[in-house]
C-alpha cells in the first residue's frame, strides 16, 4: 500500500497504469462524482477520453458512477451521466447507480485494474479523491486549474487537500469483488421516481442495467509487508442489498474497536468531523486514557455557502465541545492554509493511531458515512516496525509501524512546511506541542497585522464562525435529519446497536 498525497501524485499514477492495459484486461471504478474534462496528466489526458479510448481499443471498462441529485441541488447530476454515457457510447459499461437509502450517495472513490495474463500488475487506487474537477492540486495547494463551483471563501481556484493510496497484492481482489456486489445488487437499477427514469433513459439511451462482468480471477499474488482490511459502510434499506440485507458498517466498528486500544496519539484529517455519534466514541478515549492526545485537521469553512452552511456548523461546534470537555488542553484542532494565506479545503479521509493502525478511504467521520452512504475505506497494518524511538508509542507492545509512521510524518511535514527535520514530531507529546506552537505563531503573526516575516507552517486553531441563535432552531434538525442521519435498521436503533 502506497500513499498518494494530492491528486498531482494520484492521477499521474492513474493515468499510467491505464495507459499500460491491454485488450482483455478490465477496469472497475466506482465514483461519486465524476467530470470528464478533468485532466490527469496535462493536455489530452481527460479522464472521459482515457477510459472511452480504452473501451474502444477493446479494454473492458465498467463503472459505477452515482445517480446524483439534482444540480439545483449543488449536486453532480448531469456531468455524472455525461461520463457515463461517454464511456457507454464508446464500449464501456458505465452506469448511473441510484441504489441508495432516501437522501443517501454513493460516495466510494476506488479504481481496480486487472490483467488478464499478469496478475502481479493487478492494482487498485482507493480513497477520497473523486475523478472530478479541483481534485488535480499539489503540495503547495495553489489549486486545480480545472476548478468546480465552490463557496466563495476557497477563492476562484480552491486549494484541496486529499489522499489516496495504490494497493497490489490479495487486497485488490477484495476490491473487485466490492466491486461485483454492487453491480450485482439488484436485478434492475431501482429509480426513484418515473421522471428521473425518463432523464436517465434519455442519457444512458437503454443502457440501465449491467451487462455481466468478466469471470472474476484468482487473487494477486502476495506483495509488500502490509496487511490490508478492506472495510465498507452500506445502509439498511427497504429494497435491500443482497450482500448486506441490514446494512454493513465495518468501517464504524474497525473504529470502534480501535479507539479502545489507541493510548497516545490520534491523527485525523477529515471534512466532516462533525457528528456527536463520532464525537463520543473520541471522548471516550481522551477520558479513559489520560496520556492521549488528539490532533485533528479540518476545513477552515463549510463546504456550502449562504444558509446552508449552518447545519454544518451545527455538528462541528458540538464535537469540538465534546472532545474538547474530554480532552482538554489534549485535543487540538487545526484548519490549512497555502503560504498565500487562502484557505485550504481539507477533503482527506485519513487516521493514524499511536503510529500504528492507519486507515485511507472515502469515510468522513461522521454518522452518515458510518451508517447512511455507501462507503469503502482500507484499514493497514504494516509488518515492519519503525526504528525510530519511541519504538513502542502505546506500550502495548505494537510497535511503531513504518507505514503509519511515515504517513503522519508526512502530512504533517507538509503542514508544518518541513523539509526532512521530524524528529521533534515523533513522540506523540513532542509532537502535539509542536503542532500547537506552530499554530499559535502563526495565529499570533496575523494578530499583529502580519508584520515580520511570516513564521513557518500552515495550520491555524480552527475557530469556526458561531452558529447564530436566530438559526439555531432550524439548523439542528437539518443537520441531524439531511446532513447527518442516521442509516441503521429500525432493529439496530432500539437495541442501541452501533
């Protein structure tokens, strides 16, 4: 498992394992938004015109892309069906997948890759990167020349901030057969109204249900000293999923199960940490172990303008006040910047716990994601032990791990605007005082107007707007019922299951 940071790292290597098929090799992806112009590796490079040249060079392409809601709903739904009908026109099989509860999205992000004769070339990319527009930016977080419509706050150009990762070996084969429930998920792709059938007929011109598949081959071979879990989310839905009748939320119990363990260190980056069905479970870590301290990065604003970022700010301001309660002065919670000072939009869905177990996927940690959308995420474990002290964080007898390690140093390298020199951020206390003082220097620069040189770093003490008690009233239940609801069995929520 490799960890690719920005879509400048993710679609160049995207780009090139699909350049690399050949006729009978198939491509599974599965999307939440999908813009065929976005470009992957420069001029010529568009994402519809790769995966439609390879259909028509006889690549089988198939892909789940999801139905969408309507665009005055600020919503993907025409630019999903022109890919999907662009790659279907063109010999692909890409269809529009509806299948969710009420309110719900399709929002798993993950490309599989097979090869018919070289099994050891079998791939996968899975994450929070979207084949759309603004994902396409880099380290220095100047943003995508390709932009999407976004609140006015992110500038013209909005700096994003994301991961992904590449995955080879056994794990990929987990990913193609994720892949095949969906596509097998039911005899017909059930729509939600005879109206929006019609529009979908129109676009995909017939092509509503799925063809089948190539026979599935055998797993790739072992590669590399990481232990992959695939982990996913479905909700509980009338017409149920075949493979998940009540729903899965492996990703809500992998974390569970987690935080009883972590003793140290909790390194999140997310868009959404705004649930108190998430917040509890992380208060109930900082509380039973008085050593834990949590670092979280988040985005600077919501990702709505107008009115409808006050729903958002409902659930942020309550988990803060949660973890905060719990934690004290051990949480700390941050926002990006570019060195310009524009704000950067955090789209990563990333976990580091006591330097050893990390997870990468499409989750938000947030009670929709763990139980309402359609959700796939990669838990890891590396085999290899990191040799640099702390060797044994928690004192659990673990062990640091390379993979989770190097992933944290990392991203907080690049906030911190580090160029090799981590050695004050590898124990977990050093590090959260770190952390903490660069964000105050930088806070403290701004309070005196920006005058001097600007310190290094770029992460700030999130401080976000307050909630207005005129808005109070309405905003809550929204953000409980809309933004953030709940996607158990009835079953599952009287007996208080998780």
């Amino acid at each position: 498992m490799t960890a690719l940071v920005h879509g400048s790292e993710y679609f160049p290597a995207l780009y090139q394992v699909l350049c690399d098929t050949d006729a009978e090799d198939y491509v599974l992806f599965a999307d939440f938004r999908g813009d065929t112009e976005e470009r992957l590796a420069g001029e010529g490079t568009e994402i519809g015109r790769v995966l439609a040249d390879l259909a028509s060079r006889r690549v089988r392409v198939y892909g789940l892309i999801w139905r969408s809601q309507p665009g005055w709903m600020e919503q993907s739904e025409g630019k999903n069906a022109e890919m999907a009908a662009d790659i279907s026109d063109a010999g692909g099989q890409v269809l529009l997948d509806p299948r969710t509860r009420w309110g719900g999205s399709h929002h798993q992000k993950f490309v599989v890759v097979r090869h018919s004769s070289q099994p050891e070339r079998d791939i996968a990319f899975v994450g929070g990167i979207d084949l759309g527009l603004s994902r396409n930016d880099d380290a220095e977080h100047t943003g995508d020349p390709q932009a999407m419509d976004f609140p006015k706050a992110y500038g013209d150009r909005p700096p994003w901030h994301d991961v992904q990762c590449s995955i080879v070996g056994p794990a990929v084969g987990d990913l193609d057969l994720s892949f095949r429930e969906r596509w097998y998920g039911s005899s017909v792709l059930d729509l939600s109204s005879p109206f929006r059938a019609l529009i979908d007929r129109v676009y995909m011109a017939g092509k509503l249900t799925g063809r089948d598949l190539p026979e599935r081959p055998a797993d790739p071979p072992d590669a590399g000293s990481h232990a992959v879990q695939v982990l996913r989310t479905y909700p509980a839905r009338l017409r149920r999923y075949p493979f998940a009748p009540l729903g899965e939320r492996s990703i809500n119990f992998a974390y569970r199960r987690t935080l009883k363990r972590v003793r140290r260190l909790i390194y999140i980056e997310d868009q959404y940490l705004w649930a108190p069905f998430v917040a509890d479970l992380l208060a109930d870590a900082l509380q039973a172990n008085p050593d834990l301290h949590m670092i979280a990065v988040v985005p600077r604003y919501p990702d709505r303008d107008g009115a409808a970022r006050w729903p958002s700010l409902v659930g942020r301001q309550e988990a803060i006040r949660v973890c905060r309660a719990a934690g004290g002065d051990r949480f700390g919670i941050y926002d990006v910047e570019n060195g310009a000072g524009q704000p950067v939009y955090v789209h990563a869905k990333v976990v580091v716990m006591d330097d050893v177990w990390a997870m990468i996927g499409s989750d938000n940690l947030n009670r929709r994601s763990w139980t309402h959308d359609s959700e796939l995420s990669c838990a890891v474990i590396d085999a290899e032990r990191d040799d640099r002290e702390p060797l044994d964080p928690a004192g659990e007898g673990d062990g640091a791990r390379r993979f989770a390690r190097d992933l944290r140093l990392r991203l907080l390298s690049e906030h911190l605007d580090r160029h090799g020199d981590v050695e004050d951020l590898l124990d977990p206390v050093s590090c959260f005082a770190t952390v903490r003082a660069s964000a105050e220097r930088l806070g403290d620069w701004y309070d005196r107007g920006g005058n001097g040189p600007r310190p290094p770093g770029r992460l700030l003490p999130h401080a976000p707007e307050t909630l207005p008690r005129q808005h109070g009233w309405w905003a809550r239940p929204v953000h409980r019922v809309l933004y953030d609801p709940d996607g158990r069995a009835l079953r599952d929520r009287a007996l208080h299951r998780p």
